[in-house]
C-alpha cells in the first residue's frame, strides 16, 4: 500500500513536473520569437529596406547609427541577418529539445550560452563603442535574457519515469 502511494505521487509530480516544462518551454518559445521580431526592422534598415528605425526620446537613444555602423556587418553581412538565423537556429533547438533528447538538450544548451555571450557583447559594444544606445537591440538583449531563464528549465528537464 506504502509503496503503491510512493508510485502515484511519483507519476504525480512526474506530472507536474511535465506541465511545468511545458509552461517553461512555451515562454523560451515566446521571448525568441519576440527577440525575432524586435531583431527585424534592425535588419530590415541595414538592408536598406527601411530607412529609419523609431527611437525612445533622448540623446542617449540613435538605433540607426548603430545598426548602420561599420561594426554591424560582419564579412559584409548584416548582423541582424545573422541575428536572425542564430535565433531560427535557436528556436528550432527549444522545438526539439524533450526530455528524451539529451544531445539536443546539450545543444540547446551551448546554443542559449551562446545568444547570452552575443547578447551582452552587443550591448556592451553600444555602451563602449558607439556611445550610443539602440532601443531595438537593447530589446532583443532583453528577450534573450527570458529566453535564457525560461530555456534552462527545458534544456535541465529529466526524462518521465515510467512505473
């Protein structure tokens, strides 16, 4: 008896624990899908599809010299280009990571370590570099930051036991 309530409180949690990767999972989908889409007009103006980016008011605030600037592509590519891609490459990874993938769970891993580094090294360069801040970017930085937090439940997420 002792034991058949260790087992159904065991698949219990297993259960909860499943829901909440789940919820997890669905938020590091959001924050990369929005980090794509706050990364698109940044691409689309360094690919002269647009001419202008809107800014937040004050002086520290100019996304277009920022995005337009020499650093910003990379063997002639833009970044937001690459951008792009890395997190599609990123989105994919959550798609695919469950807890019975542990190489995708390790992929995703150093994938969410790596949109984390970029992020931060953008971020810095603007501050360092440029002098300047662009609004878009700074919200690309932000949602990978809740793409980090959210990802690392789903990337740490143990397989079902089965009874």
């Amino acid at each position: 008896m002792a034991l058949e309530l260790a087992v159904d409180n065991q698949r219990g949690n297993s259960v909860a624990l499943a829901k909440t990767c789940a919820v997890h999972k669905g938020m590091a989908v959001a924050c990369c899908c929005a980090a794509m889409a706050t990364l698109t007009p940044v691409a689309l103006v360094q690919m002269h599809i647009l001419r202008d980016l809107p800014d937040l008011p004050g002086r520290m605030f100019n996304s277009k010299q920022v995005v337009t600037s020499e650093g910003a592509y990379h063997l002639g590519i833009p970044d937001g280009v690459l951008g792009l891609a890395s997190y599609g490459v990123t989105l994919a990874l959550l798609l695919a990571a469950t807890p019975e993938r542990p190489v995708v769970r390790r992929l995703l891993r150093g994938k969410l370590a790596w949109d984390a580094t970029m992020a931060i090294r953008n971020v810095r360069k603007q501050v360092t570099e440029h002098k300047k801040i662009c609004s878009w970017c700074i919200g690309v930085a932000a949602a990978t930051a809740g793409l980090v937090f959210f990802g690392r439940k789903v990337r740490d997420a143990e397989p079902l036991e089965t009874a």
